[in-house]
C-alpha cells in the first residue's frame, strides 16, 4: 500500500471520506465513495498551480488509483481555478464520466472551458452528466438521489434560472456565471450527517434561488465555504449589510476554506470579513483555511452516522509540490526556546 | 534535600515534552503546567467528532517518568493554575482522591479506578529510542479513545475485553477461577456454584473454584456439567455434584450463609460494551436494548427480587472478538428494604433498580489450555500430556527437577524417595520449613500439584534397592535418578537395562561447580557400566572429572553421601537436566546422551569443554559391557557353514540335527571356528534334536587343546525341518540356561539355526537381556 491509498482510503468498509485538498487558489476536493465492500472515487474541481504545498494531483491520482481510471470529475462551474490540470489528469490517469452544471462559456470567454471540453469531447456525451437542482415546468425540487451508497442533493443550479442565463449574451451569461454554480449536498449514514460543497455560488444565487427554495435542506454539518473565503458569500462589497439568511440554515459545525495564505492570493482570499462572519457560526478552531497551516482537511462519516473531522498533514507532505517559492523560516520554533517555566537562571556562588 | 526530580535530570526530555504539550497534531491546548513535585499540565482536547466539544485533561507525569508512562485524568472541569499547583506538590499516587469528584467517569472500557486512562503498551525489547512514550503519542491515543466512546467504534486492542478492570465497583475480597465447564457450548443460562479453594492466600482474599454449572440448552433441555480434575482435592474445599445438593441440603445451605460455596444465575449475552452500575443495565445487556425481553430473561432471579435477597451473583457469559467466550461475574447487593406491599413485580424494577448496587467479581479462565498458555511455543503441553516421568530421588536436585517438569506439564510424574525432611534439607530443596520431617515425596508433591492441578503426581516412599524397576517403573515410564550414589545407581542401572526403561542421570560434582548428565537407551546408549569401563581403559571419549579436594563429601552417614553444593548451583543444574529431558520428551532426539556442564574450566588442557557452555557427546555402548556389550562382527568360516549343511543334508526322515559352536573373540569380534556333528548318542525327532554331551565336552577340551586354547566354547547350531531359521521357544529357553549357567563359560552364547532350504540364521543370547539376531560374513 502506498502513501495515497493508506491516507485515502478508510482502512473499514463503508466509511464516506471527503478530502478538502490543499490546492492553493483554488478549489480541489477528492469524496471516497463507499459502495458495498468497494469504494468509488470523485474528484470535485480540480486546481493545479504547482505552487509549494500545494497537492500534486496527478502524482497523488497515480498512487492512489495505479491503472484504474478516475471514477467521476465533477465541475461545480467553468472557472479556471476549478478546472485548472484537469486535462492533465485525464491524460494520465482517465476519466470515466464527468458532472457539470451545463454552464458552457461562449465567446472569448471559451477560453476558461477549453480544458473541461476537451475531456468532455474525449470522453463522449454518453459519459457526461448535466446536473441541475429543481426542474423548470414547476420549479420542483428534484430531492435526493443515489451514488454508491450515499445520497446527494442538487441545490442549484436550478433549471429555470439556466435557462434565464441562457438567453443572455456572451458577456451576460459570463457574468452570472456563478449564479449557474453547482451547489450539492452529499449525505450518509442512518443519523445523516451531510457536507456541503458550494463552488463559487454568492450571496445573490442563496438569497434569488436557494436558501428560500431549498430551507429544509440546508443544513450540513460540514460546510466548504463558497468562493475561497471571499465576501460575495455575504454581500456585493467590503461593509455591505451581510446575507447571512444560508449560513443560519446550514448550521455548520465545521467549515473549511480552500484558499492560499492570503498574502499569496491574488484577491486577498479568504476575506477578513467573511472569516469574521464565519467564525460567528463556529468557532475558530473548527474554521480550517487550508493554505495558513498548508494542510488538508479530512471528514469520515460511518455508516451509523458519526461524523469526525480531521486536519491532515501526510498529503502535502508526500504529494505536495516540493519548489521553494521564498526562503521561509522555519514553522517549529527552536524546542528549547518555548519552555517558559525557568524564565532566568538563578544567583549560583563559586569560590 | 530530596533526590531531584525526573525534569530536573531529563531536561531536553523535559524540554521536548513541554513543547509537544503546546504543539501537538491532537488538539490538546494547555491551560497551564507545573512542575513542582510532578509535572502536571492541564488543558482542554478538542474532540471533532459530531458536534465539536472540548473535554478537560488533566496530564500527570509520574516520578518515574520517561520509564513509566504519562497518566490522563478526564475531568469536569478544568483546573486553576493555583489548584494545578497544589497537587504538583503531591505525591503520584495521591492525585486521584485529591480530584474526586472532579474525575469525569465516562463508564467506558479502558478508564480504570482511579478514572485515568489505559495505555496499550508495547512490549519490544529495547525498541527505538528506548520506548519513551511521548505526550503526543499518548495524546492521540486519548483522543482516539473519547472518539470511541462516541462512535462506539473498537480500539486497536487485544482480543481479550479485559472489562472486568474497568467496572468502578469491584469485590476486593474474592475471585473466581473458571475451569473448562464454564466453557462448554450448548447452554444459555442457568446456575453456576462455586467453592473456596484451599490454595488461598490470606484470610482477607477468598479464592473459588468453579466446582459445577448449569445450563439450559437451546431446547430448554438442562445440561449439568461438574469439574473433575486429578487433583480436586488440592483445588476445592466443597465439590458440588448434582447428588450432594440434593443430599447435604442443610449443611451446603450453612456454607452459602458462610460464602464458603457461592450460587448465581448466568445468561448468555451478545456482548458487554461497556462497564454498568445499575439493574435496569442489567436487562438492557439481558435484551440486548430490548426492556421487555430483558425482564422476561430476569424470571431466574425474580424471586429473589421479589424477596430483596441480601445478595444475588450474577454471571454473563459473550463472545469476544477472537469468537472465544468471556465471562464477567457481579454481586448484587441490597443497600435497604422497601415495603413494596402488593405491588406487581414489573412495576418494582425502577425501585429495586435504586435499591441494589451492583459490583464486578474478578475471575480468571482456569483450563488445563490457558493455565499452560504462558510455555506456548517453548513446552507445548499436548506433547507431553500423556508422558510418564518416574524422579528416583526426591533431594536438592529431585524436588527441583520434578517441579519444572510439573510446571512444564508432563502428564504423570512419580515420586520415589523414602526420606524425610530435615531441617539441614530445607537450605536446598524445594520444601520449606514448615513440613518438617514428612516424607519428602509426600511434601514435594503437595508443592508440583500446587504448581500444577492438571497433571497426575504419585508419591512411592520406597528404597531402590528394596525393588526392582519392573515394581516401580512402567514400560514407557523415563525415570531420572538424582541419587549420586554409585550402588544405588549401578543397581537402578542393571535394572532398567533388563526391564528396557530409559533412564537419566544427573549428578552435581565439585560442590555444583561441575556436573554430568547422562541418559540411557538400553542398547542405544552407553550405560552406567559402559561408562565405567570407558573410565577403567582410560579411553578419552569418557571425561573425568576429578573431585575438588577442597570441597569434601560433608557425611556419608548409613551409606548416604552428602556432598556440598548451594542453590544456585543446584537450581542451575536442576534446570538443564530438565531442559534436556522435557527436548527429549517433545522431539525425540536422541543424537546426544552425555553432557558436561563445567564452570571453572578444568578440562583447559584439552581445551574440548569451556566453562558455561553445555558439552553435549553421544557416547556408544562398551562392547565389553555385560549388559549392552555386542560383538561389532561375527565372522564364520566356510568349513563351518560346509558342516552344517552337509550335517543336515545327511539327516533323514525330517529329523532335526545339531552341534556346538567353537572358536575365539578378540577385541569386539566373534569368530566361530569349529562346528562339531551331533555325536553318535544323540536323539533326534522331527521337532527336537538333545545333544550327546559327552561327546560334545571330548570335542570342545579336544579342539581346546588342539588350539593352544584358542578355541573355546561360543554356542549352539541346529537344524530346522522346516522353511523357518527363528529360535522356537524351546530354544530360547535351553540359550537362556546356557548364558547363566555357570557350566558354560560365556554369558553371550551365539545360535545358528539352519533352515530346510539351508539358510543359516544367527541370533545372541545375552544373560537376562532379549536375545536379537545379528548378521555374520562367512569367510
């Protein structure tokens, strides 16, 4: 058993293990299916920048999957830091079947979809799945569905507001590209215990379409926070009054950020604000912002339907790109430096 | 001063662990520390299971510390910096009343009394880095620990539940030892009874033995099971059988008053999670999380509900996860009566739930399998089970040597002395000073069955020399003598040869510096005789070992030589010849039969045998020995083998014919020179031929004289009428007459026995041994 397989794959039967990857700018999070004795695998959006730390999927694909093709890549929305590498993984490793919201980018925008159509054009359509959350004759919600032995739950995009998408023009469409954002609830075990994954799905896609129409099922003990840590979960602009109206009816006990040390992002993700309003839903230590501590987080939910929530720092440590981006210091501090218990010698006579 | 503490002389240890206590992977975060007396520190783990919730701990780095581990207190609350400070001026020990009610018991296995946490130790020999257990280690197996009390999920850990420990209410003052009835299959539930055991400590601690059980099969049908093992009488004071209940009503009433036998109700159970206090527990585990089952399955101790019994004892029998059955035994005790009236049982239980409080009574699986678990894959027990091992002489050395062959298991050990002990014995032997001047083997085998219920012991006060081994050795028994006397042994020695019993000698010489150990097969290996005659020829394959002048018999009062030697040589001496006997016992091997064992290196010159290593020799027999001497070849010349057959070509009428033998022995070999005819008076019949014997002393002192005495009488030949060349009875018994009688002078007579097709066979007729056939080379 290589690294991969020990760290990804539970060592019991019927365990649903999601991996939040520390993947930089970006969004990369691997879901462990458990189906019967086996287990499937589902990449969601992919992010590969190469930056130290930062997961190297193909190589960690490699390991973990040795011959065996990828089970499943879904893309909650054609942004590049969510498809980014993913032709490279498919080259290498294979696909076998791919999950988008149908929100395909026209124009001189096409261009941040190429590599999701290339699989997707490889691949063929009969592979290729279209999700979408409530249909458009009635705007009824299409409920829970089956993968393996855990359920899932399309919250959006809901098939109206697509088509409303739709009849815009390129530029439009672009724009509202993250209100055409997947936003799926996956959910195991007798007492469910549910992780919710959010793309990039902002304040104004919650408030029009989802948290009114799907209040019932919002909650989610695990929630990846929407857009990298940014403030357009809450609100359009620094000190706007937040929507918070979601984040109430999701309950989080638990929410991870995919974000690099701000410092490094180019859009200072995650937000002060919005890791400020975070941390009114659940406490500091159980807010996990994957690039500060340059690790991964790992959530197991057992059959039964007990939920633990793990950091992980043997992934990075053995599939995370090794480049020197600056000289660091060292993140341990010196042992003998911390002990604060003798704070000064003492007076010692000699003769 | 005090001596200075373990931070005070380990402190880059010290230095480690106070860093890993505030940066470790397992979400402890430490309030504060001391180290004062004991390094404490005291904190919050942060558990991410469900909801997210913070357990104090309080960390408790004991004196002995890095070679004894961390201990972790679960907590209500955390502790102040100045009450952390206090207990840091404690005492280790005293950390666990002074936290009181302030220890959070989770009622989950692996929280022992005292509410700190099991470890699951390694147990490697010096692993890497000298097995310091370091807090991070330590932390993280407590955080798996709280995540298992949530989840219920197994912790890595043996097989065995071992939850008995982890029950806060325990009976201190009794146990119970399980034998293999309790773990019969086909029964559910019934009653058990127990017995105190004779082999109990003090007067504060009562063992008992599980003397029978009960149970109802699946059917409904009662199956009684009763312990008979060899030595009861040694185990238990009461046996119980189904009779005796009925019959002694009165008097085994008196003993359960007296808890000298202890009656209960046991059930078969799925599994036993965790630890329980109360009744109502009770019929959860009994409906396994069905109420109204469970009260259906309390119907056999209803009664004595009903009457608030003072105590009932309850037993819970489930499988473990080696599918191996586990018990754990309660005492239920009633704290106070209540006045229930008419009151329905059913609607009692919440009442007598507050009126019994509940306690775990240790016991122990007691099988002949499990109580010789610990020699698994140095001794196995079922090899030498069935093995007879006869110890002739019960002194320093014997009583030794029987004991590790009884711990060991070999099934049935004899013990043969007809000494007492004396109070001069006790310095040496396994028997102490309180059975003075009882019989030796009586006292050594009271001492092997207290060591040992499960194998047989025999006691024979007898002298050797009063007896035959056919007396006292069984045809397959090994005997080992002890007896370091050169009679008695040469004696056991003549014995054992004829009566075919394989026996080991172990002797201690200079004071227990040196000692040799022998064994003999007889006809395989040299025996005591051989030896003497390898000793008397001077030949080197024989080392001898001379006595230290220094070191002097001590009194050799009636012809019982007592010669010095202390313990630890003894015990040493007594170890390797039981080592040696239980490899024979098990393998077989008998490539070696002579060892030296030599602490002083008195056989430098030669430089074979270097001290503290065992010498091992295979030593053959002597060929002159009068007990297993053979002749390495039998030579027969032509002319003899040309006589016999035209003797018997010549014969008529299917009679038979014969002569005598002679010719010279030189070295080991036999030459048959001379075959002589019948001799004109002999008698012959067609199954019997009587010899003429004048005719045959004329040719023996002829051929004697004609030979310069070269020539001397060897044995017999003779004719079969029939295809068969084997010795009949009757010639076995004549070759008998002739090895002992003093007439002839050989006690080795040689037999030729020449068949109706011609063929000659040849067969050696030792005195007192069993004649075999031996092949020759005509010449």
């Amino acid at each position: 058993m290589n690294k991969a397989q020990e760290i990804i794959i539970p060592a019991e039967k019927g365990i649903f293990r999601t991996i939040f990857l520390n993947v930089g700018q970006g969004d990369s999070t691997l879901l462990v299916i458990p189906e019967g004795d086996n287990y499937k695998f589902m990449l969601v959006d992919c992010n590969i920048d190469e930056n130290k730390n930062e997961i190297d999927l193909v190589k960690m694909f490699k390991d973990l999957l040795g011959k065996e093709k990828l089970d499943y890549f879904l893309n909650t929305h054609p942004h590049k830091d969510h498809l980014e590498g993913i032709e490279d993984v498919h080259k290498e490793i294979g696909i076998k079947e791919v999950w988008h919201s149908g929100h395909k980018p026209k124009g001189k925008h096409s261009e941040e979809y190429k590599q999701l159509k290339s699989v997707i054009d490889d691949i063929g359509d009969k592979n290729v799945f279209e999700y979408s959350g409530s249909d458009s004759v009635n705007e009824l919600d299409k409920g829970e569905r089956i993968l393996g032995d855990i359920t899932y739950h399309v919250l959006a995009p809901a098939e109206h507001v697509c088509e409303d998408i739709e009849e815009g023009t390129a530029d439009e469409q672009y724009a509202r590209i993250h209100e055409y954002c997947g936003v799926i609830k996956f959910s195991y075990g007798n007492t469910p215990k549910s992780i919710l994954i959010t793309g990039d799905a902002e304040h104004d896609a919650w408030s029009n379409h989802i948290t009114e129409h799907h209040k019932k099922h919002l909650k989610s003990e695990v929630l990846s926070a929407s857009h990298h840590g940014s403030r357009t979960f809450f609100m359009e602009k620094e000190k706007d009054e937040p929507y918070t109206k979601h984040i109430e009816n999701i309950a989080p006990d638990y929410i991870i950020v995919s974000a690099p040390k701000q410092k490094d992002s180019p859009h200072d993700h995650p937000h002060d604000d919005a890791m400020q309003l975070y941390k009114e839903y659940v406490d500091e230590e159980n807010l996990f912002h994957l690039g500060e501590n340059d690790e991964c987080v790992i959530v197991d939910i057992d059959s039964a339907g007990n939920i633990s929530v793990n950091p992980d720092s043997e992934l990075v440590k053995h599939y995370g790109y090794k480049n020197e981006s600056k000289k660091e210091s060292s993140n341990s501090p010196s042992i003998t430096s911390t002990i604060s218990l003798n704070k000064s010698i003492d007076k010692k006579q000699f003769g | 001063m005090d001596s200075i503490e373990w931070f005070n002389r380990h402190k880059d240890l010290f230095a480690k662990e106070s860093f890993l206590l505030s940066n470790n992977k397992s979400n402890y975060k430490e309030d504060s520390n001391f180290a004062k007396k004991l390094f404490l520190s005291c904190g919050e783990i942060l558990i991410r299971v469900n909801k997210p919730k913070r357990y104090p701990l309080l960390i408790v780095y004991p004196s002995s510390f890095p070679y004894s581990r961390q201990k972790v207190y679960l907590l209500k609350n955390k502790l102040s910096s100045d009450q952390l400070e206090e207990l840091s001026l404690l005492n280790e020990h005293k950390i666990s009343t002074e936290l009181g009610n302030n220890i959070y018991y989770f009622d989950y296995k692996h929280q022992m009394r005292d509410g700190s946490l099991c470890y699951f130790q390694s147990d490697r020999e010096f692993d890497d880095d000298i097995s310091v257990f370091h807090i991070d280690e330590c932390l993280l197996q407590v955080k798996q620990w709280i995540e298992s009390t949530i989840t219920g999920k197994a912790l890595p850990e043996a097989p065995q539940e071992n939850l008995f420990l982890h029950f806060r209410k325990c009976e201190g003052d009794k146990e119970f030892l399980l034998p293999s009835i309790f773990y019969s299959p086909h029964m559910i539930e019934g009653q058990f009874y127990f017995s105190e055991s004779y082999f109990q400590s003090n007067a504060l601690f009562k063992n008992y033995v599980g003397v029978r059980i009960d149970g109802k099969n699946l059917k409904g049908k009662v199956i009684t099971q009763e312990f008979t093992v060899i030595n009861s009488r040694i185990l238990f004071a009461h046996p119980l059988s189904k009779n005796d209940y009925k019959k002694y009503k009165v008097v085994i009433d008196k003993f359960i008053q007296e808890e000298k036998i202890i009656i209960g109700k046991w059930w078969e159970i799925n599994i036993i999670n965790k630890p329980f206090s109360s009744l109502l527990e009770v019929i959860d585990i009994l409906g396994n999380g069905d109420y109204m089952q469970g009260l259906s399955r309390l119907e056999p101790i209803k009664n004595e509900l009903v009457k608030q019994a003072e105590t009932i004892y309850l037993g819970f029998r489930f499988k473990n996860k080696l599918g191996e059955y586990e018990w754990l035994f309660f005492k239920m005790k009633l704290r106070e009566k209540f006045d229930f009236g008419n009151t329905k049982f059913e609607t009692t239980i919440n009442i007598l739930n507050g009126l019994y409080e509940i306690s775990s009574v240790s016991s122990e699986k007691f099988t002949d399998e499990e109580f010789h678990k610990r020699n698994k894959g140095r001794v196995d027990r079922k090899n030498i089970k069935e093995k007879k091992v006869a110890i002739i002489g019960c002194g320093s050395l014997g009583s030794e040597i029987a004991d590790i062959l009884g711990k060991a298991g070999v099934g049935k050990l004899k013990l043969i002395d007809n000494e007492i002990i004396k109070a001069h014995n006790v310095i040496r032997h396994l028997v102490g000073l309180r059975l003075l001047n009882s019989s030796k083997v009586e006292t050594v085998k009271h001492i092997i069955e207290n060591h040992n219920p499960f194998i047989d012991v025999k006691s024979l006060p007898l002298n050797i020399l009063d007896s035959n081994t056919k007396d006292y050795l069984l045809p397959d028994e090994i005997g080992i003598s002890t007896i370091a006397d050169e009679n008695i042994e040469g004696y056991l020695n003549e014995n054992a040869i004829l009566s075919g019993n394989i026996i080991y000698y172990a002797r201690a010489l200079r004071g227990g510096k040196s000692a040799r150990i022998f064994r003999v097969i007889p006809g395989k290996d040299a025996c005591k005789n051989c030896l003497h005659l390898y000793l008397k020829e001077g030949n080197q394959i024989f080392k001898n070992i001379p006595t230290d002048d220094d070191l002097p018999t001590l009194s050799n009062e009636c012809n019982n030589p007592v010669r010095p030697g202390s313990a630890a040589d003894l015990k040493l001496i007594s170890s390797i010849t039981s080592k040696l006997i239980i490899e024979f016992l098990e393998k077989g091997d008998d490539s070696k039969n002579h060892w030296i064992w030599d602490t002083e290196n008195i056989f430098n010159v030669e430089g074979s045998i270097q001290p503290y290593i065992l010498h091992s020799d295979f030593i053959p027999p002597h060929h002159e020995c009068y007990l297993c001497g053979k002749f390495e070849n039998i030579f027969i010349k032509d002319s003899v083998v040309e006589l016999i057959k035209s003797e018997v070509k010549k014969t008529k009428n299917n009679y038979e014919t014969g002569g005598i033998l002679l010719g010279h022995v030189t070295e080991n070999n036999l030459y048959i020179n001379i075959a002589t005819d019948a001799g004109p008076n002999v008698i012959k019949s067609r199954s019997s031929y009587i010899r003429d014997d004048k005719y045959g002393q004329s040719r023996i002192d002829e051929e004697f004289i004609k030979s310069d005495g070269k020539n001397i009488y060897l044995g017999e030949w003779h004719s079969h009428p029939i295809a068969s060349n084997t010795p009949s009875s009757i010639d076995v018994k004549s070759m008998k007459e002739i090895s002992e009688s003093l007439l002839y002078n050989t006690s080795k007579p040689v037999l030729l026995i020449c068949s109706s097709k011609l063929d000659i066979a040849c067969t050696i007729h030792p005195v007192e041994r069993e004649y075999y056939s031996q092949n020759f080379i005509v010449k």
